[in-house]
C-alpha cells in the first residue's frame, strides 16, 4: 500500500495544489491511497460563513467545508477505479479552541483528523512571534506542555502530526532527556486513548537532521506499545506529494515497528511493513 495521509490542495491558505491535480499527479507517482487534509486553525482563521467585517480587514480562511467536502465525494466517484480517496482535516488546535474543533468535528463525517499544534496563545512559529522573548527550554517545553493540555481534552481526532512541530522552528534543540518526561506523558494519553501519531516525512525537505517525529520519540512511542502510524509528506504542492513515502517505511521497520496505517471512518486499518 503505497498512501499519502497528509496532504494540502487549495482549501488551505498555504497551498495552490488543486485537488484533482492532487489526484493525477498521485497516479503518476503510484500511489493507490491519498487523505486530503485541510488546515483549519481556529483562533488565527476564520470560516467563510463568518461575519468577515468583524476586525478582520484581511482575513485568512479556514475550509470551506461544504466545497470541500462535496468536491472529495465528486472526485472519489470520479477516480473510483484508480485510487483510494479519504477524507480528513488538520486541526491545528489550541487549549482555548478546542470548543470550536468540536463543533466542527459533529458538523461533518470524515475518515481521518490530524492533531496538530501550530501556534499557541494565537502566536504563530513560523514567524517566530510565540519564541520571542524565550528561551530554547523555555518555548519548547511550552509548546509539549499546550499539545498534552490538549491531547487531555479532545478526544476527536486520529493521529497528531508532526509531533515535535517546535524543532523546524527552533535555534537549535534541547536534549531528549530533559522533554522525555513530559513526551511520555502525551504518548501515555495518545495511546490510552486507542489514538496514533504521524510520520511526517518533510523533515527531509526542512533539512533536519532526524525524523519528524525524532527516533527518540518514535522509539518511546514503541517502547509505551504504540502501535498506530500513518505516513504522511505534509504536501503543498506537486513537489512535495509522496515524498520519501518509500524512505519512510523503511526507516518504520528499522525502528522496529511491524505495521503502519490507513484510516477509514475515523478507524485505523493496519499493514504490515516489510522487514529488509
């Protein structure tokens, strides 16, 4: 099973990648199975049914869920035959927007939600606004401790993504031995909680110098009986679609795990992976 489980298109604020394009250019790659999901980030975007005129002068946009959501069922019926088409979000949550992902996650039936955390307190990493004025230890421990606040209350979701997120956006990086306590503690609750994590293989594209997540947590992950993972390549465009799937599964392996997954109405379906 050749799949893609994390994937941007046109819904997204940071993607141009058009759907079907998606689809077409998966074929031409061999995949049989994509997921398309979506960011949506409460707190920094709004939804289109918003009231727009509202403080918001140039507003950036969550999903435009019922678009997206019927543009999924045309194209899965149209490419039936040729590939696996599943339907998912990124939720890019946070402590005080969790009450909005549950409104969303009861509003429509998806096969697959990410977990993700990408700003806290409504400041964002890429910009370096939620690291200002902080330490390395400082901000990263912020960011683990937020993702295990959340993980504690929402309930709704498959896998979290790239799970240590704070790394591509940090000045350098702090020893596993002084995170592992409170990285446990998330897996804990993941795990008790019959969820999973993601592999997420643009940490080649970033340049970094581990898997996104680190081996570390992946072996901790392992080690505490964790056994749910998908794959996914963070795609935005036709570059990035696929990347290192291949790569990827093989490293699973070497790492000891025996099976990865595909999702199907929020329900992990295992495969096993080949040993070398």
């Amino acid at each position: 099973m050749r799949c893609d489980y994390h994937i941007h298109t046109s819904y997204s604020d940071d993607s141009s990648h058009e759907m079907e394009d998606v689809i077409i250019d998966a074929l031409e790659l061999g995949l049989e199975e994509i997921c398309f999901t979506d960011h949506v980030d409460y707190g920094v975007k709004i939804d289109h049914d918003a009231n727009v005129k509202d403080n918001h002068e140039n507003p950036v946009m969550n999903v435009d869920y019922p678009a997206y959501f019927r543009e999924i069922a045309i194209l899965k019926e149209k490419y039936r035959d040729m590939i696996t088409i599943k339907k998912g979000l990124e939720f890019g949550i946070q402590t005080h927007t969790i009450n909005d992902f549950e409104k969303l996650y009861q509003s429509y039936e998806m096969d697959f939600v990410i977990l993700s955390i990408h700003q806290v307190g409504d400041k964002e990493f890429w910009d370096y606004a939620f690291q200002k004025d902080k330490s390395l230890e400082e901000y990263t421990f912020a960011y683990y401790q937020e993702l295990l606040e959340v993980v504690s209350s929402f309930k709704n979701y498959s896998v979290l993504g790239h799970l240590d997120m704070i790394v591509r956006y940090s000045e350098g990086k702090v020893p596993f031995a002084s995170i592992e306590g409170i990285i446990k503690k998330i897996l804990e609750v993941v795990i008790e909680d019959g969820k999973g994590i993601e592999i997420n293989t643009s940490s080649k594209r970033y340049g970094l110098d581990d898997l996104t997540p680190s081996r570390d947590i992946l072996r901790l992950y392992r080690e505490l009986g964790g056994k749910i993972i998908t794959i996914g390549s963070d795609s935005h465009n036709k570059s990035h679609l696929g990347f290192a799937i291949d790569q990827t599964r093989a490293e699973l392996a070497r790492l000891g795990f025996e099976s990865y997954c595909t999702y199907e109405s929020m329900k992990p379906i295992f495969h096993k992976l080949k040993k070398d």
